[in-house]
C-alpha cells in the first residue's frame, strides 16, 4: 500500500479522498497522531505495530504553531517532520494538523483504529486531558482506541539531552533547576496559585495592528504611502492581565475604565475570558484607550504607532468612582493586581485606596510613549510585590547604566516592599527579597515576533505565585517560559493557559 514519498504527504482534503478509496475498496484505515519533533526506535516500533492494525495507516502531526512544548520547539519544523515520517516504510499518508487538538481531524478522517502509544494508557497522565476527548471522537466515528506496547522514549529528554537548543549558559541554568526540581514541583506551585482570587485594576486597552503595503513616496507630498491589507484587534492592557490570570484557574475580578466616547464595550466584553467578571467605570469626555500600531504586512516590521486617549487625569467626579468600585469589588480578593499604564485611570485617591487594602498588593507601572516616563513606581508608598521592566526601574532612579542591585536598592528606598522581579529583554529576569534572596534567570525566548504584552504575562503569572510563597526559581522559570510563549506571537494574540505551560515544564524537565 505504500506510495512515494511525495504522494505519501497530503492536505487533509486530499486525505479524505483518499481515505474514502480505500474503504470503498473494503480497506481499514488506522491514524496515530502527535508532534514527532525527534524521530526514534520508539515512534519506528510504534507505527510498525500500528500498521498491523489495518490496511492503511496515516500519520498526522501537530503544526509549528500549535505546538505546545515551549521554547525551541519543535526541535524541526512541520515540512522536515512530515518528510522524516513520509520516509518510514510502515506509514502510508501523512497529514499536518492545523488545529491544536486532533478532535475534529479524527472526526474527518474515520480510522478504524486510532492508536496511541503505551505511554497513553493511563489517561490522567495526560498533562492536556485531551485523550478523553479524542477517545469520544473516535468512538462516535465508529472506530476504535488501541494502545501499542512498545519501547518508549521521550523525544523531550532526547532534545534536552543531546540538542543545542538553548544557548550554553541557558542550558546550564536549566540543568541545574532539573537537579533541584521536578515538574511536579512547579506544577504544585501553578496549583497553589490557581486556587486565589485575584482582582486586577487598570486601564482596557484595545490593541490594533493594521497591516499595509508599502507603495512608495506620494507623488504630491514628501511622505510614504501605504496601502491597506487588514486589521487585527486584541485585548490589551488589564484585560490580557486578568485573561492571563484566568487562563491559570483563578478566580479574577477586573476593575477597569472605559470611555464615554468610542466606548467599545461590547468588543471589551466579547474578548474577556468567560471565568472574567469585570467591572467598568466611565471617563467622560474621553474614549476607551486604543493603540494602532501599522505593520508591513510582508516584513512584519512595525513603523509607527498611534494613541487614541485623553492623557489628562481623569476628573475628580470619575476617579471616585473608580476609588468606589476598587474599594467594592477588591475586598473579596486575596491578591490585587494593578496593571498601571500611566494613562489617567489610577491616580490620587486611587493609589490611597489600593495601598490602604490588607490584599496581598502587586503593582507594575509602565512607563510608555503615552505618559513620557512620567510613570514611576515611586507613586505608591508601599506594595507587597512589584514586577517591572528593568528600562522602567532606570527611569525611577534617574541612572541610566546602574546595575540592578543598584536598581533594586533605589526601589527599596522608595517603595515599602521586600519582594521585586525586574525583567530586562534577552538578559532574561531577577527576583529577589530583600535583603539577598535572589535569583537571575535567563531568557528562554528563541524567536521574536513581537514584544508587547510579554511584560503583562510576566506580571499576571507571577503576581498569584509569589502571593502563593513560590520560591524564586519556580517563579523564575515560569515567568521566563511566559515571556518566551508571549514574544513569539504577536501582541496580546495568544493568552497564557495551564495546558500550554503544563507541557512546557513537562517538555524542559525531562
């Protein structure tokens, strides 16, 4: 039944007919799915006995982007892995996924047997919980679930073990976490996280990319003109913190300000996780903040950025209402987050409110284009946890080349808090408490797409752990693994959850 390699590799279109030929032709037809990143004996000896399960077997494989494992992976992207399994005698099609599960392409396909390797057979192993969803997709197609009992390897292990997939120094920083800690350990740590209620109180962004053509210098006028191709809008600002928070298992309450122009309430809304219950004051006179950033739609390359906002405070009429509803909708809450953009929402009676709250009190104050570094953290006289930028902690101590010892020795002169993470880039993080608790970390990012939003993940993930009493390397590992799923996409497209993290620590301590 085997073909040539190239006409083993198919879209799922093209493998549904084919699929079709062959139970017409009285043929069964079985399916083994997953990422494959690093082929071995054991993936061989698997689909050899899967094989046996039928006439015909089809192999399908996770897409590049649906591939949860964490950064550097996968190890080899789609193309090479189909090629590698389209060049294994056993296997008759192969078919990239993509979709995140393999639900609905079970349910397209129809095998007669969809076959899972041993490692499978307890199903709560699962770190995804997806097997059960996919044993009910089978079954309702009429197919069976079988399980191989061959030898198993871990293409993780093997692709921490023997691949360079970090840089030395990041290698080294994570074998030694893996002689300290298991996943289990960290995952304790999300678990324990998870079970707070957090209220996150700051200002709705709504982020825009506008996708252009570059078409070159106006004939009339020295500018470039550009023609437009789409537009993407996600949730920013505190409502990707508190989606970010959600995503953990937490109970969230926003407390956040929209305009009463242009008010975008319903968009907000619609972009809020379901578990979110938000509460939205009004800015008169004002519209919800929204930044327009314009892409090269080939090159990705960002070439200017717009704010739509009224930078002025807000009145006093309207900053006692938020005061009001941070006071109401807080109380309940064992941690706070306050996500501080600088733009007017939490000012004067504001910051008396929250600082004067027994909440556990996380605070980050981002200085932007928008409030023109006006925005320090020294605004708040104390605070429980503070999480910044390391560019936001030079503004604050006027010292543009200090170390960050000399950084966290000026937070601690003005801030009243012990407990600080400072995130700089690729030099990847510090966590402390004062006075010589500390732990540098090193960026696991190894793409690039985009920037914005990786500072909010780093904050929403680590507030809940450190409230929690996570110890600094657990907070450190996962903050950086947050950074890393965050700046490979762009802006706030993708939100942090349990499962993509889960199998990322799974996928780094093996």
């Amino acid at each position: 039944m085997n073909s040539p390699n190239p006409g083993k590799i198919l879209s799922l279109r093209d493998l549904v007919t084919a699929l079709g030929q062959h139970r017409a032709a009285g043929r069964r037809v079985a399916h083994c799915h997953g990422v494959f990143d690093v082929l071995h004996p054991g993936h061989v000896r698997h689909l050899k006995a899967a094989s046996e399960l039928a006439d015909v077997l089809v192999v399908t494989i996770t897409a590049d982007r649906f591939v949860n494992k964490g950064p550097g992976r996968p190890a080899f992207n789609e193309s090479l892995r189909a090629e590698f399994l389209a060049a294994i005698t056993a296997v008759d099609y192969v078919c990239i996924n993509n979709a995140e599960t393999a639900t609905e392409l079970i349910k397209s396909l129809k095998p007669d047997f969809y076959v899972k390797g041993s490692d499978y057979v307890r199903r709560d192993d699962d770190p995804t919980g997806k097997i059960y969803e996919e044993e009910q997709a089978v079954l309702a197609v009429g197919g069976q679930m079988r399980f191989t009992d061959e030898i198993v390897f871990s293409s993780s292990h093997l692709i921490n073990t023997h691949f360079d997939v970090f840089p030395p120094e990041v290698e080294s920083w994570l074998g030694e976490f893996r002689r300290r800690r298991t996943a289990g350990e960290v995952l304790e740590w999300l678990d324990r996280a998870s079970e707070l209620k957090v209220a996150v109180v700051g200002e709705p962004i709504v982020d825009e990319y506008s996708f252009c053509e570059g078409l070159g210098k106006s004939t009339k006028d020295p500018i470039l003109a550009f023609r437009h191709r789409s537009i993407e809008r996600y949730a920013g600002g505190s409502l990707a913190v508190a989606n970010h928070v959600a995503g953990l298992g937490c109970t969230v309450h926003l407390v956040g300000q929209l305009g009463e122009t242009d008010r975008r309430e319903d968009f907000v809304r619609e972009h809020l996780a379901p578990t979110v219950k938000a509460s939205f004051t009004t800015r008169h006179n004002a519209p919800t903040i929204a930044k327009r950033r314009f892409v090269d739609a080939y090159t990705g390359v960002r070439m200017f950025e717009m704010y739509v906002m009224d930078e002025h405070d807000s009145s006093s009429a309207d900053q006692q209402e938020v005061v009001e509803s941070v006071r109401r909708e807080c109380a309940g809450a064992d941690v706070i987050i306050v996500a501080d953009y600088g733009h007017g929402m939490i000012s004067g009676g504001v910051v008396d409110a929250l600082v004067a709250s027994p909440r556990f009190l996380v605070v980050n104050t981002q200085a932007n284009a928008g409030n023109r570094g006006f925005n320090t953290i020294s605004k708040y006289p104390r605070a429980d946890y503070v999480c910044m930028a390391s560019h936001e902690v030079h503004l604050e101590a006027r010292a543009m080349h200090a170390g960050w010892r000399e950084l966290v020795a000026v937070l601690a002169a003005r801030v009243r808090c012990e407990k600080f993470t400072i995130t700089r880039g690729r030099s990847g993080t510090v966590h402390c408490t004062l006075p010589d608790d500390v732990v540098e970390a090193p960026a696991l990012a190894t793409h690039v797409t985009d920037r914005v939003g990786a500072g909010d993940a780093v904050l929403a993930l680590t507030g809940p752990l450190v409230a929690a009493g996570a110890p600094w390397d657990v907070v450190a590992l996962l903050a950086n693994l947050a950074g890393a799923q965050m700046v490979a996409d762009l802006g706030n497209r993708s939100t942090l959850n349990r499962v993509s993290l889960t199998k990322a620590v799974h996928a780094l301590l093996k």
